[in-house]
C-alpha cells in the first residue's frame, strides 16, 4: 500500500474524540506525512502518568501544555513576522520551520508518485538578476512562476502537484558578490507511466519568460535558465540538499544594496498539493500519546519508535520531545499493544470491583 492509503486507514484509529479535537484548550497533536509527532507536556507536571494515589482518576488532559504545532501556513508558504526594528521585510531568516515542515510532508506523499515527477531547477542569468533586485520584483516574478506552472499543467490536463524551495548558491553569490536565488521545483509532469511528459522542456522556459515579464524584465537569454529531469531515485533526496542550503547565509546580504534579491517566502506549493497534504494531517488521540510517552522506553527497546528531546534555544521553554513512529505500521503495531493495555488495566479495575467488600 501507499503511504496516503495506510495513513488515512490509521485515521480512524487514532483519533481522538471529536469534543477533544475541536476544544481550543485542550492540547492538540497530529501524526502527518512526516511520520513524526511533536508535543510539550507541562514543565511542573511529574511525568506524564500519574500518582499511584490519582491512578484510578487518570492524567486531565487540561494539564497538558500546548503542543508545540505551529498553525498550518496560507495557501502560498510561509513567511517569519517583520523585524519590528527595521522596515517591514519578510524572508531575512531563510526557510522557516514550519515551512521546511510543510515541504517534508508534500515530499513523503509525492513519494508514492515518484515514476510521474519532474525535478525542475530555474536559475536567471546577471541580466535578469539585476532589474529584478532594482525594481524588488523577486517576489513578483516567483509568484507567476508558480502560478503560469500551474496554468500549464491544468491545461496538460494534470492536477498542479507542486512545491517548490529557494536556495541562495553559494559559489556563484561569492563570485558575483551578491545573492544568486535559484529555484528548485517538484511537480507532476506525467499522468501515468506508459504517458509522454506533459511540459517540455521549450514550455517550461516559457514560464519562466512570463514570469520575468510580469516582474518587468524582458530580453534575459533564457537557454540555460531552466533544467528539468525525471525524479529517479527519492524525491526527498533531490530536494533535501536545498532546504538548509543557503538559507543560513542571508545575514551577509541583509541591509547590504542586493538585499533585495533575498526571497521573502522560501518556499511554496499549489493549493491541490495543500488540500492533499492537510488531508493526511491526523488528529492524534491524547491517551494514546500519553500512554507511548510514558513506555517510551521499551517502546524504543523494541525497535517500534525513536523518541527525541528537542533542543531548544530558550531555556525557559518547557521540555518539547519529537516521536519518530518509523512507519504506518509501526504505528499500528503500538494502537495494538496501546489497546491491550487499555484493556488490561479495565479488565484489573473490575475485578477489584467484583471482589470489594463494604
């Protein structure tokens, strides 16, 4: 099976009850594409099971500090809030997390599709760059990329699957002495198999051409702009190298005259890619992470998880831990073992039940 079949078929199991999930003060947690499940039990609370004295009551779920899932970014990507010391400027930080996050889920479900991707790379030459960073136009020309790449697919008759991350490269930034953005794009460019692909190679530099226009530059030599490739081995693996690559080096260009060829968004997709991926964004039961928290220990002796405590750079935050569920069935093997000793422990209450004398 796929991932997206054995993720939606794990949705039923792992839910949590539908007033726990709608309830804003309750905690939230999720099991996605990634595979991985962020969550921050509260620092005064004592571990997550309880006192041997409170054990019939159970853990309230109201002492649970917020999960630490940020809120699903806009239809577009995701950009970190201005520097309120400076001019409002988004994308002087590089990939934001929750961006790198949303760009890891599309890959692991675009994953399934692998035989039908295209892996595109656009990068401008000097006579493009430079009425792009005098009119701060990057911005302007990286939305109609990605808007005239959908117009083109949908016209090919395929659903726009896209997402796209922005690197700044090295090498050529060094030798030009200022930001060189580059733009590297995943997307389906084939409906089946045995289906010749749907954009060629001519097309694909049209869209770069309007792209420039919409921005204002026009007459660019475009041949070597554009270079697309079949995705051969792990979509993630064409991509992975670009999602810190760069982004960490802005600081030099910020405030400096090229400041302006610095992205604000480092990323992006379609919104059918969106709909997709939020559609595998699962709601996790609170019992059930409670109850894998609290046997993280043999859970990872078995080999049926990794569990991690997050580093954080505030010392104040409450400890924030990551689980790695390793797969769906990874997953389905703890819901077993989680429901056994549900029932196990239900099963030791009645008989203490059955066997009191008043």
């Amino acid at each position: 099976m796929s991932l997206s079949a054995d993720l939606l078929a794990l949705g039923g199991v792992i839910a949590p009850p539908e007033a726990q999930w709608g309830d804003p003060e309750l905690p939230q947690a999720v099991l996605c594409p990634r595979l991985r499940t962020t969550y921050s039990p509260r620092i005064s609370w004592r571990g997550f099971a309880p006192d041997p004295a409170e054990s019939e009551k159970g853990p309230d779920q109201r002492e649970w500090a917020r999960l630490w899932e940020p809120a699903e970014p806009g239809d577009l990507g995701s950009s970190l809030a201005p520097n309120p010391k400076r001019p409002p400027r988004y994308g002087l930080q590089g990939l934001p997390s929750a961006g790198r996050r949303q760009v890891w889920r599309s890959l692991a479900l675009l994953e399934d599709l692998r035989p039908l991707l295209s892996f595109w790379t656009v990068t401008l030459p000097p006579e493009a760059l430079e009425p792009l960073a005098a009119a701060d136009a990057v911005a302007v020309f990286q939305d109609r990329l990605r808007k005239e790449l959908e117009r083109q697919l949908r016209a090919a008759g395929l659903v726009p699957l896209v997402v796209g991350v922005v690197e700044i490269q090295g090498k050529r930034s060094g030798r030009e002495a200022r930001p060189v953005p580059h733009w590297h794009v995943v997307f389906q460019g084939r409906r089946d198999r045995s289906a010749p692909w749907a954009l060629s190679r001519e097309v694909l530099d049209g869209v770069i051409a309007a792209a420039l226009e919409t921005a204002g530059v026009f007459g660019a030599d475009l041949r070597a702009a554009g270079n697309v490739q079949q995705v051969k081995r792990s979509v993630r693996a064409y991509l992975s190298k670009y999602m810190t690559k760069g982004s960490g080096d802005v600081s030099a260009w910020v405030g400096g005259p090229w400041e302006a060829l610095l992205p604000r968004q480092w990323w992006f997709w379609t919104r059918p890619l969106r709909a997709w991926v939020l559609q595998h964004v699962l709601p996790l039961a609170f019992e059930l992470l409670s109850w894998v928290h609290s046997n993280r220990e043999p859970i990872e002796a078995r080999g049926l998880a990794r569990f991690r405590l997050l580093p954080l750079s505030d010392p104040r935050a409450p400890a924030t831990w990551e689980v790695n569920w390793l797969s769906c069935e990874h997953v389905a093997q703890l819901v077993y073992l989680w429901q056994l000793d549900s029932w196990d422990a239900q099963w030791e209450r009645s008989q203490r039940l059955s066997q009191w004398q008043p």
